[in-house]
C-alpha cells in the first residue's frame, strides 16, 4: 500500500539521502550500465536440483547498481509493488553501503524480502515503472536482484534486523494458510500487537513456496530463515492442523479466535477434459512439484516415487510449467519440451525463465494444442496434437489460437504434466456457511477491505484471486491485516 | 500427540495402532481417513480411521505392510511416534435409514467398513456383513464387525474358514432370498469392481470406498482423480466414497499401479538397507 506522496518527500529529504544524491551527477548515474546477475552456466546448474540458478550480487555490483537509482521526487516505482515497499529508500542504503538499513527497510513492508527478490516478476511491476523504463528507455534499475541483495546480506551475518512488535493486546486472531499471503498477513498483525496462529494443512510451512516453486529458484532454508523471523515476533505456527476438517471456524471462534484471514491458496489441479488424460504418466504439475519439492522424490533416500520420464512434455506456458519442465531437466529427463498453444512472444511466464528453461535445453513446441494422450496398456506412450495458428485478438487482448483444419501430429512421450491452473480449494468454502462463493469457488471479498460476506473472516491469494503471483497474495495479506486491525480496534475502542 | 499406545498384529503383515490424535478423535466421522507420515523423507499415505476413543483421545488405525511407507508406521512399537498425522480427510459416509443394507468387506476392507456398518446401524438399519479373504488367515476384525451386524457370513477362497467361494456367490445368496436396499463394498479393487457388478444386474444402490494414491490429501495434487460418470473426481475432496455403478474400475486398477515400477526399486533399496543393518 502506497503511503502520501509527502510521507516520501519527508524521508528523502533526510540529510544522508540529500547528500548522497549530491554525490554523483545525475548524468554519471544514467551513463551506467544494469548490473548483471551471475548465474550457475546451465550444464553445471541442470544436473542438480538444489543448486540456485542466480549466484546473487556481490557488494561492489551492488553499490554500483544502486547508484543507478535517480531517487525520484515522485517514486513511481512504488507504483508497480503490490506490498508498497519504499523501494527508493533501501536502495539509497545499499548505495551508502549499509545494506542492514536496507533489509530495515524492505522488512516495513514485506515478510519475505529473500522469496519476493527472487521470485517477483519485477519486469511487470516496480521496474515496469522505474524512471529508466518509463522515460529513458533503459534497462530499469535492478530492483529485484537488489532486494535479493539486502536480503541475503542478512542472512548470512550475525547481525539481524529487530523488528518493533506493538506490545501485546490479547487478542487472537486465526491465519489459514502459511503459504506467502497468511505469512505476510501474520507479519503484519504480530506487529500489531495481535496473537497470531497460522493454521497448515501441510507438515511443512511456506504453502506454495515450499511446495511449488523449486529449490533452483528459492532455496527452502531461505523460507525457514523467513519463518523463523515470525516465530521469533511471536507468530504461532500449527502444522497437519486443515481448519474446517480437524476443527472448524466455529469451534476456533469458541476458543477464542476474534478474525480470521484465508489464504487456503490453490486447490484442485485443472485438466483437459480430453481422451487418455487418466493414464499413467500423465500428472498435474502441482503433484509433480510436490512429490519433487515437497517430498524430495528422486532423492535417494527419500521413501516418495517419482516418475523420472525419457521424454517430458509440460503442457502450459506459466511460471509453474516453467518450474515443471526445469525439475523435469534436473529429474533426467532426454527430451523435455513446453506444448503451449500460442506463440512464443505470448508465453505469460516471467522473460527469465523462459531464458533459463531455453538455456538448460528445453524446447518450446508452440502453436500446438494437446486433443488426446495415446497409451499402450494404460502407460502413456504419445501425445496427440493439434497445430495452431493466431487469429483476432481475444478478450485478453491476446490473439486467439485456433485450430488448423486437419493438422495435427503425434509426439511420442511417457511422461505429461498439465500446468494449465488451478481451482480454488474447496475445503473452506464447502465447510463455513454463508460464505458468498463466485461460479469459479473462488471466495467473494470486498475490494477494499478483503472482508467476506461472514463478519470475521477475511480473505486473500489464490483463495480469492484463483492464481496470481507471490506478490500479488502477499499485497492482500497485507490489506487485509490492515484493514482486519482497524476494525477490530473500533470494536475495542467502543 | 501421534503417539502410538497400543499395537497389535491383527493378521499376517497387518496391525491395529492405537494413536493418540485427540482433535482427529473429536472430529472424526464414519468414512474418514487421516494421512500418515514417518521419517524425514517418509511419504505420505492415507490410511483409514477405524475407530476413536473420545476419553482417551486416541484414533484406531489398521496398515497392512505392503510397500516402504507401510512397512517403516508397521516397524514404529508403543511408545514411539508417527511424526505426521492430519485428518480427518474426505467427506464422511452419508448414513442415512434406507432398511436393509449389505456390507461387503474384502482382506483389508474390513477395517474401513467398521465405523461405516456401526453408523448404519446406529440409524436404525438392519445391516448383512459378508467378511471375504484369500484364506482364513487373512480374515480382521471378525468379532467386531459381527458384534456390530445383525448377519455376519464369512466366505474364504479357500475354504479355510466359513464359506467357500468369492465374496459375489454369498452376496448372490444374500440377495436372492431377501430384498436389500443398499450394498457398501470395501477392499481391493478388483474385488469392487465384481460386487458393483453384481449389484447392478440387480439395481441395487451401491457405494464403495476408494482407497486411491494421494500425496497431500486436500485436494492439491489430483493424483487420486477418478472417473465418475462422465466427470473426473478427486478422491480425496469429492470421496473417497462413490457411486460404484457410475466408477471406471478398470482405469481405476490401472491407476493404482501407476507409481508400482518405482515403489518396487524403493522397496528393493529399502529391504537392502534394512539387512545391512
């Protein structure tokens, strides 16, 4: 949320920042080149699953990537964050060399600085909207691989950022989902002064951060580090706990719980609907991804199967099929190829996977559609498909793919995995009465104050969204924690 | 909690834990199942809540040792720990008064269908229970599932215990000299798939309880997605229970075998270590 322009100016206006702005002309700044981050080469990189592809910047490309930043008197760059963070401000720390301040800074705003600067799409967001590439036409300014600069900083030193926590009001208040919206909600209200527990389903904590996104791109130890921030801010966490199945809303109301935000996330896995789509071999990408992240298949002495295909055909063009056919990479695969239906320049994953997926060798089969997975005895052996072509632009603005008569082709494979969505989660909407629940199960909020129709209970990420980004739940955590205490103060206060 | 309390070798390779989970206990229904975990990097694998002890705050589970996963909760004594348990998991069987039911429970089935024929009779149901096994060996859970049926028949392939024959030639017996109402049927796939046929020649109502490969058990993964009908479902959020007539049993068999290459090398490696040892 994108606090007063004034509140800015006030802060930018503090003699460090006045000063460092003074320091380097303006025209200095501009005639630098964007950093670039150091990656693990391919061949190294797609023969391990926990190798991170990014290395992270060093200080010296850090500092020189900071002093890019103008510090604009009108930060639009926080324009693009959904969790408007001061982006001008931690930046302008890491310039001055005290990257402490700067996580200080990013920590106001975000529970999870390591997770967002390495899996934001940032080239959609806050340097969409950096002055580089609104006016200048340049590369923006490196935000994304800053923060993650910041945050990794912490981490490894033996200082660490406190964070202020109101002293507690005694109230308790009830999280469903540890997945990065019910973290971001929860680092929120503990500060608040609230007495929070998160409430998963799984054994792990970090929803989708542990069990989606692969090590490659976000190390697990990072999201501990995360989590083990909360903890220490008091935040209570209670795993194989699926509130509406091992309690319900009503029965945590009657232990005391005053509100509730869920963020139950993702449910169910959508598929085709076409012929073979039940055989053997052919698997959702959130099974795939969990049984790989989650259970850590494929590891030798982990007890969870995993099937380790010859040829892989991930079917989908997002960030998650990206994850897919990347692990499918790391799992050994020969062949690992992308089927989507549009063209390459309407891939909706972030531009950097597609480049990491193109340089570990995976091959982009567009323009293709799956009608029918062939099997011999109920194991998928082939994938038939329909060629594609670009038509008028749909309600998306994207043009549409359809059909070319007659053309069609079979691609031997023995592994499919669908990454084409997923629908809400079922369990709370199927286990609160009088939750409004739109056609599609998603959970029906209003826009400004993420509260649903049934008084206590707020919600937010996938639960309400269907499929979004990180960032995106994480910005409605942090409306909703908000917008939560303010109500819950105006009933104390009466 | 998760605590093991009490264990007990019910059959060959098959054992009944009592495990302390007081809030599964308290909101367990007839129907439900839990996922277990052991180790580290054990798997999770869903198994039924057989019973509860609402005092003592303790579930019932019965395993079966067949692969990796179930041979290490086998392996755990009283005392020690499973260290994951979550549940209750699925919708619970919707017990209803309908007259005269038939319970068909084949091996290992039998210990699911005990909390489902005690809440049918429970709502007043008169309830016939065949219990059906290779060999008499292989026959759980006879006393209570008599104790809790107004008929209680046994039928062996073998011969060794009861009456001999498949479990469809007593269900033919049951149904031709009185008027049922509703069939359950619980144990190996192929074993539904014969009573669902046979249930059908007659148009008798009839559900089943799918015991489908999951991963997290909400709803997640779809690993356990079945054909119903004309729809794919998942067993986990939609069932595990289901419309017998309306079930793709032979893509169903199929799928449970989808991960069997693979377990089998575990199990493999797993045996190895275990004699290292």
């Amino acid at each position: 949320m994108k606090q007063s322009l004034d509140y800015y100016k006030e802060l930018r206006n503090e003699e460090w920042r006045v000063a460092l702005r003074k320091n380097i002309k303006a025209k200095e700044r501009i005639a630098k080149e964007r950093v670039e981050m150091p990656e693990v080469p391919p061949m190294v990189r797609s023969k391990s699953q926990t190798t991170e592809v990014n290395k992270g910047l060093t200080k010296e490309m850090a500092v020189e990537e900071a002093k890019r930043c103008m510090d604009c008197a009108n930060p639009t760059c926080i324009d693009g964050c959904p969790v408007g963070i001061n982006i001008p401000k931690f930046i302008k720390h890491i310039e001055n060399e005290e990257p402490l301040k700067a996580i200080a800074t990013l920590k106001e705003s975000s529970a999870l600085p390591a997770a967002c600067g390495r899996v934001c799409p940032q080239e959609k967001q806050c340097e969409a909207n950096c002055f580089y590439t609104l006016k200048l036409n340049k590369p923006a300014v490196a935000i994304g691989h800053l923060e993650r600069y910041a945050a990794d900083y912490e981490n490894n030193s033996d200082e660490k950022v406190v964070q202020e926590v109101a002293p507690s009001n005694g109230i308790k208040v009830g999280v469903v989902g540890s997945g990065p919206s019910g973290l971001a909600f929860a680092g929120d209200m503990v500060k608040f002064g609230y007495d929070v527990t998160v409430f998963e389903a799984l054994h792990e904590i970090g929803g989708v951060l542990k069990y989606g996104i692969p090590e490659f791109r976000l190390p697990n130890s990072l999201v501990d580090v995360e989590i083990e921030s909360l903890k220490r801010m008091g935040v209570k966490f209670e795993t194989n706990f699926i509130v509406g199945q091992t309690q319900t809303i009503e029965q945590l109301r009657e232990q005391g719980f005053k509100s509730f935000y869920v963020a139950s996330g993702a449910g169910l896995p959508r598929f085709m609907n076409i012929p073979g789509e039940n055989v053997n071999g052919v698997l959702s990408a959130n099974e795939y991804l969990t049984r790989v992240n989650l259970m850590f298949a494929g590891s030798a002495e982990a007890d969870t199967p995993v099937i380790k295909g010859k040829n892989v055909a991930v079917i989908g063009g997002g960030n998650t099929a990206m994850d897919a056919v990347r692990t499918a990479i790391r799992m050994g695969a020969e062949n690992a190829m992308i089927i989507y239906r549009r063209s390459l320049e309407q891939l909706p994953a972030r531009a950097e996977e597609v480049h990491h997926a193109k340089q570990e060798g995976v091959f982009f089969n567009t323009l293709k559609n799956p009608i029918e997975f062939l099997h011999e005895s109920g194991k998928l052996n082939a994938v038939k498909v329909q060629h594609m072509e670009l038509g008028e632009p749909d309600a998306s603005g994207r043009r549409r793919p359809i059909p070319i008569e007659g053309k069609t082709e079979i691609i031997p494979i023995d592994v499919a995995i669908m990454a084409i969505g997923v629908s809400p989660n079922p369990i709370i909407p199927n286990s609160v009465k009088g939750l409004d629940i739109s056609k599609w199960g998603t959970i029906e909020v209003s826009e400004e104050t993420r509260q649903s129709s049934v008084e206590d209970i707020y919600a937010g990420g996938d639960i309400v969204r269907g499929g979004a980004t990180v960032i995106l739940a994480m910005g409605d955590g942090r409306d909703a924690a908000a917008s939560m205490h303010k109500k819950l103060q105006a009933e104390m206060n009466n | 909690m998760n605590k093991i309390v009490k264990k007990e070798k019910l059959a060959e390779r098959i054992y009944r834990l009592e495990v302390e989970a007081p809030l599964i206990a308290a909101s367990r229904k007839a129907g439900n199942f839990i996922i277990a975990r052991t180790g580290k990097l054990g798997e999770r694998i869903p198994l039924t809540v057989v019973d509860s002890d609402l005092d003592k705050g303790t579930i019932t589970l019965v395993v079966q040792e067949m692969g990796v996963s179930s041979k290490k909760i086998c392996a755990l004594n009283e005392g020690e720990y499973i260290t994951d348990l979550v549940g209750p998991l699925g919708r619970p069987t919707d017990i209803k008064k309908v007259g005269t039911i038939l319970a068909c429970a084949g091996g290992l089935g039998a210990a699911p269908m005990l909390p489902i024929i005690k809440a049918f009779k429970e709502a007043g149901n008169r309830v016939i229970t065949i219990l059906a096994a290779r060999s008499k060996d292989l026959l759980i859970l006879k006393e209570e599932l008599a104790a809790n049926s107004d008929e209680f028949i046994i039928m062996t392939d073998d011969g060794t215990e009861g009456k001999k024959g498949l479990i469809t030639v007593g269900m033919e017996e049951v149904i031709a000299r009185e008027k049922i109402d509703e069939c359950i049927a619980v144990g190996p796939g192929v074993m539904m798939k014969f009573c669902a046929l046979t249930t059908k020649k007659h148009n008798i109502p009839t559900m089943v309880s799918l015991n489908a490969i999951m991963v997290d058990g909400t709803g997640m993964c779809g690993a356990c997605r079945v054909t119903v009908g004309d729809e794919t479902k998942f067993t986990c959020v939609d069932g595990p229970e289901f419309d017998a007539h309306k079930i793709d049993f032979d893509e169903f068999l199929l799928r449970l075998g989808g991960y069997k290459d693979q377990e089998n090398v575990l199990l493999e490696n797993f045996e190895k270590s275990c004699k290292l040892k």
